[in-house]
C-alpha cells in the first residue's frame, strides 16, 4: 500500500447544513470506500519531503472548495482552494438525478432504475473528470478517489 494515501477525512460539519437517511449513507460509504483505497499526492508537499499518508479536512468557503492537507499527526501541510463555479451544473444535476434514482427505487421497475443510475454513475464520472482536471498540478490522484472526493463535496452543497 503506498503511503500516497489520505488515511483520515473529515467534512466540515458547519458547511453542511441539511442532509437525510440517503445523503448520510452515500457519505459514509464515500469515506469508507475512500480510506479504503484511494491515491493522493499533494505535489507540493510531495516535493516538499511529505510522502504521506495524508489527512484532508474539505469545506465550503466563499464559493470556493478549501481542501486542508496535514500529516498524519495532524501538522497543516498545505491548503489548496478551488473555485467551485464549473463545479455548479453537475452538482445540480447530479443531485436532480440523486432525487429520481431515490424516488425511483421505492416506486419503478427493475429496468426503470437501471436507466437512472446508469445516468447517475454518468454524472458523477463527468463531475469526477472535472476533479481530475482542477486537481492536475497540484495533486496526483485517479478517477476512482475523484469520484469519491466529488460525492463528499455534493455533501458540503446539500441545502435541504
């Protein structure tokens, strides 16, 4: 296992305001998936000497996305701050498609749900790509820790 990991995570609870029985478990299997196994090289703290393991506190300010990198001990190592402006179409629609596919599981067929999540996984895989491009030169990582990353940063959006 490398050590270019993040091994804790924690979501700013003051950033997020409002979430339900849905919402709460996509966020612990998020996390759990992504402590799991996940890569993440901040590259400047990486150059720096720290070659992890890493943990990441993410919060909303300001319209921004404030990612805040420590060691395992818990000494900061760096804060990267991303505009969250492009970020704004797919988080709506992916939770406009959330709310179908939960509507959809209590209420449609088989092949109903199938097309939803289908269209679900589609969103969020474009929302990842997009994490993935705004994370290029800052941190190193792979599209399945981006997805994780992008369903806890629709956690830090949820407004009830």
């Amino acid at each position: 296992m490398t050590a270019a990991r993040i091994t804790h995570i924690e979501l700013d609870e003051a950033t997020i305001l409002w979430r339900n029985a849905d919402i709460e478990q996509e966020r612990r299997i998020a996390i759990f998936d992504l402590k799991e196994e996940n890569l993440f090289r901040p590259l400047r703290s990486h150059a720096a000497g720290h070659a992890g393991p890493y943990h990441l506190r993410l919060s909303v300010s300001d319209g921004r996305l404030v990612l805040e990198i420590s060691d395992e001990s818990g000494v900061p190592l760096e804060t990267l701050v991303l505009g969250l402006g492009r970020f704004r179409r797919p988080i709506r629609d992916y939770f406009a498609i959330c709310d179908s596919y939960y509507q959809a599981i209590r209420k449609a067929t088989a092949n109903e749900i199938e097309t939803i999540d289908m269209a679900r996984r589609g969103v969020h895989n474009e929302a990842a790509e997009l994490l993935l491009e705004r994370l290029d030169g800052k941190v190193e990582t792979d599209f399945a820790t981006a997805r994780r990353l992008f369903t806890l940063i629709c956690v830090l959006h949820i407004r009830g």
